[in-house]
C-alpha cells in the first residue's frame, strides 16, 4: 500500500513493526511489545488524531492512524467517565496497548459461558500491555483529565480485516454479539453482524458492569429510548441484588 505520512514517532513504530515481521517472519504479543516501546512514540506525535468531544454514545474516542493490512495501528482519547464495553479483539494474534494516561483496566476470565473477573488495576500512563483474541477486557477513565491511548493490533495468518467479528458483551442482554466497529456499549443494531451465545457474568461482574452502563445513559440526552433503557437496566440490577433474597432472608 502507499505509505502515509506520519508524525515522526509513529513513522518510526511502523517502520520498526515492518522490518521487524520481514526479518522473522512473524511476531507474538511479547515481541509486539517490545517493538512499540522501542518506537517509543510520542504524546505529541498522536494529537494529530485526538478525538476528545466525541459523541458520548461512541464511549471514547477512536481514530485510525495506520492500516497495513496485516496490522493496525489506532489512538483512542479518553474524557473523564469515558469507558469501554467489555470486549476481545476479533482475530489479533498479537497486539500492544500502551497508555498515556493512569487507566482503570479489567481484564475478565470466561468459562462455560460465565464470566467472572480475573483481574482489576490501575494502569500507570506510559504502561504498556500485550494483547491477543483470548484477552477479554475493559478499559476507562476514571481520573478528572483526559488523556490518549495507542493501540497496535495485528495477525500473521490474515492480511485484512484485523479486529472484525470482535466479541462485544453485552451483559444487559446476556449476549455476546460480533461487531467490526469500536468496543462500545449499547451497539446500534446496524454495528452488530451477528450473535454467537449467552453469557452469565457473575454478580460482582454484572453489577460493576451496570454501573458504567448507568452513567452511560445518564450523560446522553433522556430520550425515550434512553428511559427505556434505564428501565430495563434498573429492572435488571434490582433482579441480580436480590436473586439471594429469599436464601437470606431463610438464615
């Protein structure tokens, strides 16, 4: 493909994923690692492709910088309260996130269709994380400034279509739906290609889960479909609180 102009930092992290996959022929997400903190890009090189005031419905900001065909790289802006769905990557065998920002990160185990936390933390800005199409996680910002991140996402086996058929879980539903856009709460039906199972997310999980879902709803304008929504939801926590209620109330 024609090569585009990037700033210098990013130019320099392409250049070093490019070479590094010619000479060994592919990369894993430890390696992937360790090229994107070589490149050691730049805050400055990546407001270029800020997209802070987004639409509070897309949850955070999402802008390609990079398609090489077998890799991505993108940069997300985050506002305070911005945060993701809980989701995977598609068909990325290796990939890097690096956070310019203090992160709240979720990183979640499923098994038998129950989802359950396996890990909660702080991510410090500069940290970098591997990522591949087993990671189901979660990201936001739970500070009062805003802040960016970079995503490298990429596939030694696929030349296109890195993160299509992401796993979005939709725990308001109880399903988990594939889409090709950002990892967003409350997907337009036209963002959803498919749905592949159920999924039963512990109660701990859930309830975490409905209280960003909340503030969601509550930053965007009160339609009636945004009611509606809150309806369900609040419908649906007050089931998951008390589901134990008579066992309780027995002892």
């Amino acid at each position: 493909m024609e090569k585009v102009t990037l700033p210098t930092s990013l130019s320099r992290l392409v250049d070093l994923i490019d070479s590094t996959i010619k000479v060994e022929g592919k990369l894993s997400p430890k390696r992937a690692k360790e090229v994107v903190l070589e490149a050691n890009v730049q805050l400055e090189d990546m407001m270029e492709y800020a997209d802070f005031g987004h639409p509070v419905e897309d949850c955070y900001g999402r802008k390609l910088v990079y398609d090489a065909g077998n890799f991505e790289v993108m940069v997300m802006s985050w506002e305070p309260g911005d945060y993701s769905s809980i989701h995977n990557h598609g068909y990325t065998e290796w990939g890097v996130v690096q956070v310019f920002g203090n992160t709240h990160h979720f990183i979640y185990n499923l098994k038998n269709e129950k989802l359950s936390f396996a890990k909660k933390e702080m991510l410090p800005s500069g940290t970098a994380i591997k990522v591949n199409n087993a990671l189901i996680h979660q990201m936001g910002n739970a500070t009062t400034e805003r802040y960016m991140t970079l995503h490298v996402y990429g596939a030694n086996t696929l030349d296109e279509g890195i993160t299509a058929d992401a796993h979005n879980y939709d725990l308001e539903f109880d399903r988990i739906v594939l889409t090709c856009g950002g990892a967003f709460f409350n997907l337009p039906e036209s963002a959803i290609h498919g749905i592949i199972g159920n999924v039963k997310p512990t109660r701990e999980v859930f309830l975490h889960y409905a209280y960003l879902l909340m503030d969601y709803y509550n930053r965007q304008e009160q339609t009636d479909k945004i009611i509606d929504l809150k309806q369900h939801l609040l419908q649906k926590m007050e089931s998951v609180i008390f589901e134990n209620r008579n066992e309780i109330l027995r002892v």
